[in-house]
C-alpha cells in the first residue's frame, strides 16, 4: 500500500508543496485507513476488554455467543411468560441434585458390578443421651415455672 501511495504521490503535479511529497509515516497511514465509527479511538474490542467476554459481545465465537443468547432467552421465557418464581426453581434444582447424587452411585455401582464400599456400624451407648435430655427437660420445666411465675406476677425482679 504504502509503495502504491508513493507512485501516485510522484506522478502528481507539480504544486505540491515540498512537504506534501515527504514521506507520510507508517502510522498515519494506517491510523487513517481504519475507519473507526462515531470519531472512536478505541476499538470496540479493546473497549469491552480485550478478551473472551468481549469476543461473544461482538459475536466472534459464534457457539459460545449462540448459547448465550439461548440461555438468557430460556431464563427470561422461564420466569417472565410462564411466571416461573426463583425459590420453585431453588427448590426443583435441588430436588434434582438430591436425586442424582442418591442415584448416581447406585447405577454406578451396579454397571460396574463392583460391591459397594463396607461402612462400619457406629455404636453409642444410649446411658449419655438418656442423662443430657433429662438434664435439658429439668432446665427447661425451671424455665417455664419463671415464666409462669412472672405472667402471674408472683415474680416480680
């Protein structure tokens, strides 16, 4: 380009100037043959980033930004149309993420035929448990024998 340039700059007439037949720099030229829209200085990529996110705002990963796009569209159309609420949605995820990793070992398991992993029984003594719920229902039967006492105005302090 820029040999061309200079062919058609020699071959112009001769009132030009001296300066205009110097040599135009390399930037100038390629500054002034992108065409940047609105009077921009930037590049739109280089405006959003640089990087991947930018490359699907401007559709240059065509499966990426396709998926995208269809996403969103399955969300809006989820919760605007059909009035889907997001805590049904929480619930029905979760529902099937509790059902795929109670599933998941099963099948897993038995396409496999491999015997599942042997879990030791745990023991505990019942004695313990038996002592710390009678010790929590004295001191929970006190709690209400104040409140009663308090309501009655019996207790005053």
């Amino acid at each position: 380009m820029e040999k061309i340039s200079e062919k058609i700059h020699s071959h112009d007439s001769s009132s030009e100037s001296d300066s205009d037949h110097e040599k135009p720099s390399c930037s100038s030229t390629v500054q002034s043959k992108i065409f940047l829209l609105f009077g921009r200085v930037k590049i739109v990529h280089h405006v959003l980033g640089g990087g991947e996110p930018a490359d699907v705002f401007l559709w240059r990963n065509k499966k990426i930004s396709a998926s995208v796009l269809s996403g969103a569209t399955d969300i809006w159309v989820l919760f605007e149309p059909i009035d889907y609420n997001l805590l049904t949605l929480i619930c029905h995820v979760s529902i099937l993420c509790l059902a795929l990793m109670f599933l998941w070992p099963n099948v897993h398991t038995s396409s496999t035929s491999k015997t599942p992993p042997c879990i030791p029984e745990v023991y505990l003594p019942e004695e313990p448990f038996i002592h710390v719920a009678s010790a929590l229902t004295i001191e929970i039967n006190r709690a209400f024998k104040l409140l009663q006492d308090v309501a009655s105005g019996r207790n005053l302090k």
